[in-house]
C-alpha cells in the first residue's frame, strides 16, 4: 500500500472544507498507525509506505510505527496554485514521478506482488476534476464534487476556481498529456503516476483507489497508452467525476460502495476479490476434471 502526500497552493481559494494543515496531520496519522487506510493494511496483510512527495511539514522527526515504512521525496512544499498558474514546473512533475517509481520498485523488490495506490492532500479533489475535466475536455460543471464536504458558498468557490483553472490552460494551448499533467495536477497524483508506470513496466498489477488516484491513472495512461491494462479500478467513488473516467477507460470498478474517504482505503478493500480470483482459476476444477457432464445442445 503506497500512500502518496502533497499539499496544494489551490487551497488559497477556499476550496477545501479543511485547512492545509490537515494534509500534514493526516501523514502523521498514518505514521502513528491510525487512520482508516492502517487498519485496513493490517487487516488485509498489505505492508504500508507513506511517500511524502510535497507536504509543507518537516517530517525530520517523526518516527513510524510497527508496519509502516516513510519515504522523504519532497519535490517541494505543496504544489503552486493551478487556478493562476501551472501547478508544477517540467523538472518537479518529473522528479514527482521518480518518486512514485522509485516507491513502487522498492516495494516490488522487497517482494510485493501487487501495489495498491491512494492519497493525501488537502485541495486535491479539485486538481484532479481540472486535470480530468482538460484531458476528456468535459465541462467542469461535471465533475465537481463536495471532496471533504465543503458547504454550499466553498462548492460554488470550487466549482469558479476549477472551471478558471481549466480555461487558463486552455487558452495556452498545450494539449500533450505530460503539460497537462503538470499544470493541473499535483505532486502526490505525479507520485501515483509514476508508480503506476514503474509497476506496469515490471508485470506488477496495481489496485487504484478512487476519484483521486483514477484521475492520475487517467493522465499515466494518456502519457503511456496500454498502462490500463495492468491496473484494476477498486471501487466507484462518490465523486461525479469517477464515472466519467471510468467510461473514458472503458473500466468496470470492482466495488460500489459509495465512498470517499480515500487515503487507499478503497483500493485496500478490493484485495479480497483479487485473491478470490486467483483462487478460484488456480484450484477450481474444470468441468472435465470434475467429470461434469456439459451441454447436450448442439
């Protein structure tokens, strides 16, 4: 389980229903072994690693608990504000996507046989619906959700700031995934691309969590057409956004439960069907086996 960390200079636009320094309490959290996505891990057997690839905290100090490991990758404290200008220089969303790599074939080398990915980051629901909203070039209308629950006056400030975030790329020109990426994504989605291609280059499957990840998945596999083909979409999140990824990627989500919380939790809970899956072609009998009697109809 790759948990990937950056906070977002979006946030200035009163976007989130939570302050930016939630994303740096939330890792600590994690590092203490006690968010839902800990739980989880140690319920499924899944060893955790929490990537912080731009959160604006010094973690020097922190000291994580039985079972979680911490990787420093931070590319810079919280990416710039997409709405007035790209969120990520060329050089940091690449240094981003290392991180995400490197996280990724470390835990693959310490044997891991599939990566689960998920998130944190204060304003993130946000770059993520301008970053799908530009590479299905949908109206932005569509795929703004409540994220954490912002009330009525911080959606309508999101929905503003999405839709002005996604007309100043838009007037620039640029259309390739990469720049897209860069400039209304952010460093933690860049870490998740980044696993997600190294897993893939490796045969490794990767679970994605929900809105968030997906939209990550969605730019990677832009970026390296084909990566779809080794990642499994964990669940339906309640993010409008999410169905419309996943019918641009012509995906079916594994679960539907309504969630939102994130952090991987989603992704986690899927680690049942897959092992469900692998039992059942690998001990299963088949019908001549079994000495079972097939259809008589011509």
């Amino acid at each position: 389980m790759l948990v990937f960390a950056a906070d977002h200079g979006v946030t200035e636009e009163g976007v989130s229903a939570f302050p930016r320094a939630v994303t740096a309490q939330m890792v600590l959290n994690f590092l203490r072994g006690g968010a839902a996505i800990n739980v989880l891990a140690r319920l499924h057997g899944a060893a955790m690693t929490v990537a912080d690839v731009g959160v604006d905290f010094d973690f020097a100090d922190a000291v994580p608990s039985a079972g979680v490991a911490f990787r420093a990758a931070k590319v810079r404290r919280g990416s710039r504000n997409l709405c007035r200008e790209d969120a990520m220089l060329s050089a940091e969303f690449e240094a981003a996507l290392r991180a995400g790599a490197d996280a990724a074939n470390a835990a693959i080398d310490s044997g891991a046989d599939c990566i689960c990915v998920g998130e944190m980051g204060i304003g993130n629901t946000t770059a993520a619906s301008a970053l799908t909203a530009a590479i299905l070039n949908l109206p932005t209308e569509q795929l703004c959700g409540r994220g954490t629950g912002v009330d009525d006056a911080g959606y309508a400030r999101k929905k503003k700031t999405i839709a002005l975030a996604v007309e100043r790329f838009r007037k620039s020109g640029r259309n390739d995934p990469a720049e897209t990426f860069a400039a209304l994504g952010g460093l933690e989605l860049a870490g998740i691309a980044g696993a997600c291609g190294a897993a893939a280059a490796r045969g490794v499957p990767v679970l994605v969590d929900g809105f968030i990840a997906s939209s990550s998945a969605l730019a990677a596999d832009r970026m390296w057409p084909g990566l779809k083909h080794f990642l499994f979409f964990a669940h339906q999140s309640a993010e409008p956004g999410h169905a419309h990824i996943l019918r641009a990627l012509d995906e079916q989500p594994l679960l539907d439960l309504s969630l939102r919380l994130g952090e991987g939790t989603g992704a986690v809970l899927a680690i049942p069907l897959l092992r469900a899956a692998c039992a059942i072609i690998k001990e299963m009998a088949t019908f001549d086996s079994a000495g079972v009697s097939k259809s008589s109809k011509p």
